[in-house]
C-alpha cells in the first residue's frame, strides 16, 4: 500500500535512554509541498468563489463606490440622501468612536449595501433578459432589431472575464408550460401515427384529463418550480435513471470514441499518460472554476451544473435506487489490467504526475505478470448486470475488510482506467471496424470496465483510446466539451518524442502501483458469474454498424438553406419507413441549459409535415418540386419543434413531471400512464462537436473525432446517434438487437446512406432547372463549385 511506502520516511527505534527518530528529508519535503499546493488551491477556489459570487460585479467595483462615497464626506454633496447620517447615528458602540470613525465606516456600509443592491439589480436584469428566447426563432442569417438591442444589453450585463459558474444564479428557471399547449402538441405528434379510431380514443382521455386531473397536479409542479432551481432535472436523475433496476451497460451508458484518422502514439502507456495527465489538469481547471462558461451566440450562457460531478463520481448501487456519490479532491486512479486492479497516485510533491511519469506507472503495470486473485477476473462485471444482485452483494461480500478497503479505493478513485489487450481503431481496409470498436467501448468483455464510475477511460494497446460515460450525473455533450480539451492538449501541447514516449525525464523514485487486495468467496464468486452470464447475453445481443457518410456533409446542406439537423431527421424518417414499413414514435434529444439546472427535453422527430415529405418521396407520381415543397415544409417543421424543446416549450418532460406528481398524490390517470408507457422505436441523438474551438479542422482536418452511440432504447427498434464534422463528413452510430427479427443495424445503415442521397437528388433539377429556396435560385453546379 502507498501508505506503507510513507511510512519507510518515519522510522522510531526505542532505547533504554529513550526514542531515537530517523525522518527522512525527501518525505517530509514531499509533506511540505503537498500542504503548500493544498493551500494554495484553497486560496485559489476561495478566491474563484468571491469573483463567482460577486458577478458581474467585481471586487474592485466595490473599491471604487467606497471611494465615491467616502469623497463625499469632503464635498458637502450627500448622495445616500441622508442614509449615511441614519447609519451614523444608529451605529451600536458609537460612543467608543471618534465623530471621523463613524462617518468612514458609515459610508462603507451604506456603499457596500450599494454595491450590493446593484449586483443584484444586475443579475436580475440578466436574468429578464436571458428569459427572452425570441432570438431563436428567427431565420438563419437574419436578426430583427430588437435581437440586435438585445444582445447589445445581454453583452452589457454580463461583465467581462466570466468563470464557468458566473452565470449560474442569473439562468432563468425552467418554465412550466400550460397544460392545454402540452396536450395539443401531444395529440399533435401522435396523430400521424394513429388511425381515425384510436387517435379518437386517445383525443377523449387527453381531453378527460384536461377536465379532471390536470388542473391539480399542475398546481402542484408549479408550486415544486418555485420551490426548487428545476422541476424537472431531480425528478429526471431519479426516476430515469437512479431507479432502473436493469443493467446500465448497454440500456444506459454510452461512449465517445478516439480521433478518427490520427493516433498520436502507438505506445500504450504513453498515450495513456498524456491522456490522463490532460485530464487532470481539464479537473483542476473545474475544481477552480476556470474554464470559460459555454455560450450560445457567444453571448448566451449555458448552465454547467453538470460539469461539477465529471471526476470523483460513483453510481452506488441500492435495493430500490441507486445514489450517485461526488467526493472531492480524490487523488488516486484505479488501473484495470489482465483481471488486475492497481491503484496509482496522481500526485507527488504537492503536483499532479508529469505525462513521462505516469507512463512509467502504467508501462509498471503492463509488465506486470501477476496473477488475478480468486474472483478478481470478472469482478466489474457486477456492475453490468442487474443492480438488486450487485447492492445486495456489495452489502454481504464488500462491506468489511479487504473487500470494502479495495472498493472504497474504487468508488473514491478520480475516475477509472481499462488497459485493453486488444487493439481497437477506425480501419477504412475493413468493414467492420468500426462496428467492433464501438461494441468494445459501450462493453467490452463485460468485466473491464466499471460500469458505476462517471467515466472509464479505455486505452489500448494501438494507441487508441475512447471513454465509457455513466449517463445518470451528466449528458453526453457534458463529457464531449471534457474530451475535446483532452484531445487538443494531448494532440498539440503535451506531444510526444520521435519515438513515441512522453516528453519529460523518467522518474524511476515513484512508488510502484499497489494490487487492491479481495478475499472473493465461492458464493461470492458464483453472483458475479451470474451477473457476467447476464451481462454477456445482453452485450452479445447488439447489433451495431458504424460507417461514414462522406458523399457530402455540412457544407452542402446548408447553402441549400437547410438545417443540417433538419435534413438528417428527415432522413432518418425516410430510412425507418423504407425499412420497417410503417412510421414509429421517435425521439431526438434536445438541451435545456439555456435554464439553471436544465437537461433534455425531447422532439418527436415523427410529425405530420415528415410523414407527407416521406410518401412523396415513395410515391413514383410525385414531383420533385412538390416533394421539394414538402421537404422544406417539415424541415422548417422540426426546426421550430427543436426551437420549442430548446426554451422550455416541449412535451415529454413536463407529461413526465405530470406523472410523477400524480404518483405522489395516488391519482390515476389513464391519459397519464399510456403516454408514458408508448415505446420509442427510433431514438437518436446528434453529438456535439468543437464546443471549444481549440483545433482549426480547416488548417487541421484529420484531427476529427468520431462522435459516439448507446444502446438501442426499444427491444425491436434503432438507436441512431450521428455526429456533423467539419463541412463534408457525418458519422452515424447505429444499434439494434440480433434478437429482434425486424431489426438489422447493417440495413438501416444502407436506407440511411440511400435516404441522404435522395434528398439531395432533390436540389439537382434537370436541364438547369434552379433550385427555389426563400426566394433565391442557385444553381447545383454552382454550388458544387463552391464546395
């Protein structure tokens, strides 16, 4: 144990004449070192609060309105109209002061209440201010008047050098719709996918619910708006994620993968040392709240509530739910390798470990050739089977002794690190290479990653790396934002030498990482063998395709005036019905940080304007103006259903938190439980890219990331996530389940790839024909050209 390694710096020899003490030098200078960097960060996070706390003021305003009102005192020009002299004379001990001394601090305080009045006065404007969404529904590349004053005020009030928590207290809060707009959007969505008699039926128990029990559980969920920061996010946490009682692996977490076409190095433990080492310095940045605030426009900030559990974070298990554990200041990693578990310290001498020097650590336990302990192999695997099992096994097998000192070590460790034995990367040569490269990042082996921790980080022995998220503290644009600076820095600050190593001196002095020690019984190992057999049937059911959509990108779509999130959900519309038949219920994740504490909300990709764009499409009588017409008419559709979703406006988590409340006051609800029970056969999501803008992927364009997937969410559906890079590139990440006859992840692959080309057959007119769009006629040709 590294605490034994400590203890080789303190020896004691006691002797008739008394104790003889040997210290040794280097330990108590590592002592001093780490308590000078202790301090400092307290001061640092200290001061970081102050500046946070004040904005967007800041300190030295205050000097200046003390200054102000103490000038005063000498000009016989009395601002405060008579407060200060109130303040004087009401002063506790005023007789134990000089008529000077409490005129001085008479005018402090009445300046610091002034100060303070106008911080506050600030924030609340900004807050009003920030409350405006109008912005956002105006026409790409048009801004009105009034968007134009309300970015000058926005830019205005929102100070300068912001920290990442500096907007927090001016986010507004989530709104909560009215109860008549939510259900006629509802029966909006649904009806192009219900006949005439069962969107009646549905339309009599939307319309029961809106004359009985509606009226009272919204009074309660507006009364829960007012109470907390956002009614929606604990409710979300809890009742989505914290309560499922089924497998997180695979039905939960999700992965973001490596560069696309670099690798940096081919050595592991290298690669891996940079990573880790970039990451360290990404949570000191977030410790400190130094990291720039996300904003919309530039201008507009977003919440980064969620950023504050990425490190140091662990999903533990419960009987009836699960509780997600944030520690602070967590100065070890937990190395997985060969059915091993090491724990390595980050620090030594008061600072984070160089990049050579935790590739030294890491190359330590690559060369390792210890055995795995009895149980030890698979032990992570209880964590990827069903939670009941692994909190009713962590409470009898790993709540004392060894056991419970190694999990602890787990749980409390700053995040977890798998060193795969088998190399995994994007190989054009092959088909399938990316489609086994994702399967190796959402699971693995089913036992090699820890499947609880806010993230294991995967490195392999190519050189590539990839990151497995628990999803319940945080969404995936969250960890995307934390991955791209790791990238850039690994990439283009920390480099590596000619032949592959980190860039500093080694440190041969480092202790060596230390084994976690487990006393696994038989019984012990016989539920973590049953909860692998679980978690290996439900990995080896995925059927994932992964392929890259090069034939145009971003570039193209947009000079044909279309959103390129607008164009991909319609085809992924048109896709679905030519493989499945029929139209199903889909769901498109959309943020809501634009509000304090906001999440998603969701976009019933599915409405009525898509389905008439995809029966012309698939009507041979149709038009390609008409089906041109339609397509425009349902991209702007989705467009304005996203934009809704976006300021607060959507459908699904307000029916949700309706829900909940009427499980909590015993009401039944009929409209209630079937909106809430109806399956999602096609969930997708688009990964964010360049939220931090560190790599120019003009001047850099191989150094892109491949984006990242999950799971499929229904038994007999797709999950679809796809990520935009760049202007001539979409990645698209597609799952299903072999076990479903209906389904082939390959196939919707293919109708994705030919639904993109016919759409944009449609903007190619034969014999010079122009393309219409708002008005303005350009011609393909030249279009391509200006590709």
């Amino acid at each position: 144990m590294a605490e034994a390694h400590q203890a080789v710096g303190f020896q004691f020899t006691v002797r008739p004449d008394g104790v003889d003490l040997k210290l040794s030098q280097e330990v108590i200078k590592n002592i001093y070192l780490s308590g000078v960097t202790a301090w400092k960060k307290k001061a640092i996070q200290f001061k970081n609060g102050i500046l946070t706390g004040v904005y967007p003021a800041s300190p030295s305003s205050w000097l200046i309105v003390v200054i102000a009102m103490m000038s005063s005192l000498y000009t016989y020009i009395d601002p405060s109209l008579g407060m200060i002299e109130a303040i004087k004379e009401n002063l506790p001990y005023k007789d134990c002061m000089s008529v000077q001394t409490r005129a001085v601090l008479s005018a402090i305080l009445f300046a610091t209440g002034l100060w303070l009045f106008f911080i506050y006065l600030m924030r609340y404007t900004l807050k009003a201010l920030l409350s405006y969404h109008g912005w956002i529904f105006e026409s790409h590349g048009k801004m009105s008047r009034a968007t134009k004053l309300w970015l000058s005020l926005v830019k205005m009030f929102s100070g300068r050098r912001p920290l990442l928590y500096s907007f927090q207290a001016a986010l507004p809060r989530l709104p909560v719709p009215q109860v008549d707009d939510t259900v006629q959007k509802y029966l909006e969505s649904v009806r192009p996918l219900l006949d005439s008699e069962h969107y009646n039926q549905m339309e009599i128990l939307a319309n029961g619910f809106k004359e009985t029990e509606a009226a009272q559980l919204q009074r309660y969920l507006i009364l829960k708006s007012w109470w907390s920061t956002n009614y929606v996010s604990d409710w979300w946490e809890e009742y989505i994620y914290l309560r499922s009682r089924s497998p997180i692996m695979v039905n939960s977490n999700f992965y973001i993968m490596d560069l696309l076409y670099v690798t940096p190095t081919h050595r592991q433990a290298a690669r891996a040392g940079n990573v880790v080492h970039a990451m360290l310095q990404y949570r000191r940045k977030l410790e400190r709240g130094e990291h720039v605030p996300l904003r919309a426009l530039g201008i507009v900030p977003m919440c980064s509530t969620q950023m504050e559990r990425m490190f140091n974070t662990t999903r533990i298990p419960g009987i009836e739910t699960d509780i997600v554990q944030h520690l602070t200041d967590r100065k070890h990693l937990i190395v997985y390798h060969k059915g091993r578990f090491f724990q390595v310290w980050l620090y030594t001498g008061g600072r984070h470990l160089l990049p050579s020097e935790l590739e030294t650590q890491f190359q330590r336990i690559l060369n390792d050739k210890s055995e795995p302990q009895p149980g030890e192999l698979k032990l992570a695997a209880l964590t990827a089977g069903d939670r009941v099992p692994w909190a009713r096994a962590r409470i009898k097998y790993f709540s004392h002794g060894l056991n419970k000192v190694s999990l602890d070590a787990i749980e409390s460790a700053a995040f977890f690190l798998t060193l795969d034995e088998e190399p995994q990367s994007y190989d054009p040569a092959k088909d399938n290479s990316l489609d086994i490269y994702a399967k190796s990042l959402l699971h693995g082996k089913c036992y090699d990653r820890w499947f609880d921790k806010s993230f294991t980080l995967i490195s392999y022995p190519n050189g590539k790396m990839g990151v497995n998220i628990e999803h319940s503290w945080a969404d995936a644009p969250i960890v995307g934002h934390m991955w791209e600076y790791v990238l850039a820095t690994d990439c283009f600050h920390l480099g590596y030498t000619e032949e592959g190593h980190c860039k500093g001196d080694v440190n041969r002095a480092l202790p060596c990482p230390t084994r976690l020690q487990w006393q696994i019984s038989a019984e012990c190992q016989d539920v973590i063998e049953t909860s692998y057999l679980l978690a290996r049937q439900l990995a080896d059911d995925v059927d994932f395709h992964g392929y890259l959509f090069s034939e145009f990108g971003k570039g193209l779509i947009k000079k044909c005036r279309t959103s390129p999130d607008a164009f991909i959900q319609l085809a992924l519309q048109l896709a679905q019905f030519r493989d499945q038949g029929v139209f199903c219920l889909t769901y498109e994740s959309s943020m809501t940080r634009m509000f304090r504490d906001g999440r998603t909300e969701t976009v019933r990709s599915c409405t009525s304007e898509a389905v008439a764009f995809v029966r012309a499409m698939e009507d041979p009588r149709s038009t390609n103006a008409h089906r041109l017409a339609l397509f425009q008419r349902a991209a702007e559709k989705h467009q304005n259903m996203y934009r809704l979703a976006m300021t607060g406006s959507g459908i699904d988590r307000h029916l949700f938190c309706l829900y909940i409340v009427s499980k909590y006051l015993g009401v039944e609800s009929p409209f209630l439980k079937k909106v809430l029970s109806e399956p999602w056969k096609l969930s997708t999501s688009q990964t964010p890219q360049q939220q931090l803008n560190l790599v120019d992927i003009n001047k850099f364009p191989k150094y892109v990331g491949a984006g990242g997937g999950f799971g499929p969410v229904a038994d007999d559906g797709y999950g679809v996530s796809y990520i935009i890079v760049g202007e001539n590139l979409i990645t698209f990440h597609i799952s299903s389940k072999f076990s479903s006859p209906d389904t082939d992840s390959g196939r919707f692959g293919q109708h994705i790839w030919k639904a993109m080309i016919d759409i944009q057959a449609l903007f190619k007119l034969e014999n010079n024909k122009r393309m219409v769009e708002n008005g303005k006629c350009v011609h393909l040709e030249h279009l391509k050209k200006l590709m």
